[in-house]
C-alpha cells in the first residue's frame, strides 16, 4: 500500500486517502448503506486501482461521487468523507 504524507512547516500529516464511487449522489449510497448494501469505492490510482468496500475504509477517508467519465479519469460531481458511528452504522458526509 502506497502511503502519502503532506510536509509543512509544523510537521508532517498522513493524507487521507481518496476513494471514486459510482452514484447518483451522496444520498444515494448512504440509503444503500443503511439498507445494508456493499457499496465500493476505487482509488484510481496512477500505481494501480484498488477497490474497497465503505465499511472498511478509514474513518475520514476523502469520497468522490462520480457518474461519468471524461478522458478515462472520474469526473467527481459531489465530495464527502467517511464517518463510522458508534452503533456500527456507517455514511457519507
């Protein structure tokens, strides 16, 4: 797994990774998650995609909602981030 690291003046910060999801919208696969879908996203990454499902990402992990793509790269319309809750539900914000 490739990691990513942003450098400042005050320290270096791990970067969230970022996950491409085929939807219409946020809402759309926060209802599949509640109705206790397997939504997965896909890193589309220069080193290799790798897909994962929502509930294994990690807590803050960047989304970017897609529904079409332009020069084979997603063109994202609607971003969020993932937020697990403690009773084990997990949705996009």
């Amino acid at each position: 797994m490739i990691e990513f690291y942003h450098v400042t003046e005050k320290g270096t910060k791990k970067m969230s990774e970022t996950y491409y999801i085929k939807a219409a919208s946020k809402a759309a696969i926060n209802r599949a998650l509640k109705a206790g879908g397997n939504v997965c996203g896909s890193t589309f990454s220069p080193w290799g995609d790798r897909l994962c499902s929502v509930v294994d990402m990690p807590q803050g992990a960047v989304i970017k909602v897609f529904s079409k793509t332009i020069g084979g790269q997603p063109y994202a319309k609607a971003y969020g981030t993932v937020h697990h809750a403690k009773d084990g539900t997990t949705k996009i914000k």
